[in-house]
C-alpha cells in the first residue's frame, strides 16, 4: 500500500517535474553558451568596475569569474538551480500533505490500513527522489555544459561541491515548506506563500549584502549557507556550513512528523 501510495506521488508531479527539469536545463545551457563571448569582452569587466563593491558583492560578482569557466557557471547559472530548485522544492513539499486536506481526502486516505507514520513516510520519499532527481539533472546539464562552451579547464570536484550546497538549500526550503503547510490550518492553496518564502529568503540574503552592517543577519537566509567562492584554490565543504543545513533539515522534518502524527483533520 505505501509502494502505491508513493508511485501516486511521483505521478502526481511528473509533469511538474518535467516542467521545472526543462526550464532549468534550458536556462543553465543558454547563459553557458555565451560564456565564450562574455568572458572575453574587456567592455563588460569594465562595467563591472565602476558597479559599487557592495552590488557586486551581493550578487556574487567577482572578476576572477571572467577567467574561470566555473566562476563563470557559479555568476551566471548557479541562481536559476538554486532559486528554481528551492521553489519546486518547497512547492512540492507544502502541497503533498497540505493537499489531502484540501481536496477533502484526507479522511480517505486515513481510513486505508495505513498508519500516519506510513503516510508521512510514503510522501516524503517520493518529495526526495524528486528533489533529489531535479538537482542531479541540473548538475548534469551544468557539466554537459561547461564541457561544450568551456574555454579553458575547470574543476569538477568543485561543480559536485557547489551542486550539493544547492541540493541542500533545496531540502532546507522543502523543509520549511512542509512543516509551514502542517501548522497552516485552513488555506485553499500553499503554493503562493511558499514561493514568498523562498524569495523572501533570497531577498533578505541579498540586501543584507549591499548594506554591509547588517551583514551578519544574512546568516538568518539559507542562502547565506551557500558557499559559492569556487574560485579560491581550497574550495570545499565546510563543516559548519553542512551542520547548518543538517539541523535545519533534519529539525524541520522530524518537527513535520510529530505535527502530522497529532494534527487533528479538518473538513
């Protein structure tokens, strides 16, 4: 019955997915295709110049990017995967519970010889596999990519590491999401709402940026967590950054869990 359950999820999506899949893949290999033409017009890094420190900085500009394949990749291309990815994230996450309640089949599903551990369970593997899927296909497109446009060498371990700091913001957006639709009482749709979440973050992650006194409640955004200096030599994970997002995911979920085990079903 959960096998059921969790193939109904993943049907349920796939369009979807497919659509999120696309658009990423379509995103990421246009931006690479300019990159040849870009990273070698001297006009653009002299625009760059005479933008502000703080606005270059809170884009993640850097003119080192201009003469690194992956710098250029981070700049350009690794917003649309970490933007695109947490709203299908958090959009999938704040409906796939949210959803039997409001299409008033809640009870339904309840009456079947599953437990809500089962439930819970069942649609959490299958909002994983998804999340999961669309990171893997767009750190694919994002090496095919570099691999077809590439000027010059670039470092895959460095892609892989930058890649999973994006599929862990999307885990951390889904898990908001999912315990946000649990504590939601009576609202027809979640999906509105969550995407304000994602770009609320994004914002707040940005602003505090460009006014660089207030950089340090950056750190309140999971955006901030993302390390995207892959253009210093030691680039790699750091562990407080994985505990960041570890604590985040893993409480939001658990949190999740033992809400759905006591909600009372509204109707």
């Amino acid at each position: 019955m959960t096998r059921a359950l969790f193939a109904k999820e993943l049907k349920q999506y796939r369009t979807s997915f497919l659509v999120w899949s696309l658009t990423i893949i379509a995103l990421i290999a246009m931006t690479m295709a300019a990159m040849p033409t870009m990273m070698a017009s001297a006009g653009l890094k002299d625009l760059l110049n005479a933008y502000p420190p703080a606005f270059l900085r809170a884009f993640s500009f850097d003119l080192s990017s201009f003469s690194d394949p992956l710098g250029f990749y981070v700049v350009y291309a690794t917003l649309y995967v970490a933007l695109l990815g947490s709203v299908f994230s958090i959009s999938v996450a704040a409906g796939i519970i949210h959803k039997e309640q409001s299409l008033g089949t809640a009870e339904f599903l309840l009456a079947k010889p599953l437990s809500r551990n089962q439930i819970f369970g069942a649609k959490l593997a299958a909002y994983l596999l998804l999340v999961l899927a669309i990171n893997v296909i767009a750190f694919f497109a994002a090496w095919t990519s570099l691999l077809a446009f590439s000027p010059g060498p670039f470092r895959l371990g460095a892609l892989v590491i930058v890649s999973t700091y994006c599929l862990l913001l999307s885990l951390a957006m889904g898990g908001i999401g999912l315990l946000t639709s649990l504590t939601v009482k009576r609202m027809r749709s979640l999906i509105g709402p969550a995407i304000g979440i994602v770009l609320g973050f994004y914002l707040w992650d940005t602003i505090t940026k460009i006014a660089s006194q207030y950089e340090a409640w950056g750190w309140l955004s999971p955006f901030k967590w993302v390390d995207v200096k892959v253009t210093v030599p030691d680039y790699g994970f750091a562990w407080w950054r994985l505990v960041l997002f570890t604590a985040l995911i893993v409480g939001c979920f658990l949190s999740s869990l033992v809400v759905y085990r006591k909600k009372d079903i509204l109707t």
